[in-house]
C-alpha cells in the first residue's frame, strides 16, 4: 500500500514538473521579416567570405527558389544579401578522468571550434542590416563530410528564410 501511495506521489510530481515545463520551441510562432525583405523584387548576393563552397550552395538555392531576381550589381538591388561562413575558436576543453581501479588519472584535451555560416540582409539603399541568423554547421571529421555540412548549412538558411517569408 505504501508503495502504491509513494509511486502514486512520484507520478503526481512529474505530472506537475511536465506541466510547468516551458513551451517547446515548436509552440512559438516565427516573428516577421521587415517588410523591406517580404516586398523586394531584386537581390544582390554577395560573398562575405570564409567558404566559396557554402556560397555557390547558398547562390543556387537562391536562384532555384525563384522569389526575387538576382541581380549583378547592389545599386540594381533592393537588398544586399550577404553569406559569410566563420569557425569560431573557443580554445581548448581541458578535462580529467581517474581510473579507481588503478588509482590512475588521465588528463584530455580538445579544441572547441564552432563553424558557422551566417547570413545577414541589408537594405540596398541604406546599407542597414534588417535580418541576421547563423547556422552552426555541423560537426564531420572527414573534408568530405564537412563540405557536405557546409552546403547542408547555408541550404538551411535558404529554407528558413523561405520558411519566414511564406508564413506572413
């Protein structure tokens, strides 16, 4: 019976952990984009640097997508659409284990390194920056996969801004 009333209480407890639990990331709405970026017409695409791979893939999402005319000059634009693609270094990870049953302790370290791909939209006339966002690219060993990465992470933020742009 004690047990029962001790299980009981336990479920009741997470019960109410669950429901006071803050909103899934999937419950909040995405903000709109500035009006500047749902109504332009033209786009000028521009390399911030760091990875001309993410660029081209980023570049051809962006002209199979259709919504606004890429063209070759920022005085022709209504925006300035720039990708940039970073590794941002937050040094070394330093970290021990011990061995109990040997009584040995092992020191470990590892470089803590976040690539990132970044877009950022200005206004063409202005040159103000009316939306940021950055993709963390995922991690891969090989270059091989960490291209892969690379194009996954600025298509993403094709999709996404797409995503934004469609829901208003």
């Amino acid at each position: 019976m004690n047990r029962s009333l001790a299980a009981l209480a336990v479920i009741f407890l997470c019960t109410l952990h669950l429901a006071a639990a803050p909103s899934n990331k999937k419950d909040i709405p995405a903000a709109p984009l500035p009006a500047a970026i749902t109504n332009a017409k033209k786009i000028f695409v521009s390399n911030g640097g760091g990875s001309n791979l993410a660029y081209d893939a980023f570049y051809s999402k962006m002209k199979d997508w259709g919504k606004y005319q890429i063209v070759g000059s920022p005085d022709e634009a209504d925006l300035i659409v720039e990708l940039a693609y970073r590794v941002v270094d937050e040094g070394p990870r330093v970290w021990s284990t011990t061995n109990t049953y040997n009584n040995t302790t092992h020191v470990h370290s590892e470089e803590i390194t976040d690539p990132q791909v970044v877009l950022t939209i200005y206004d063409a006339k202005t040159k103000t920056s009316l939306w940021s966002e950055i993709d963390h690219r995922r991690a891969a060993g090989r270059q091989k996969n960490k291209d892969k990465e690379t194009i996954n992470s600025a298509e993403r933020l094709v999709a996404d801004l797409k995503h934004r742009t469609v829901a208003q």
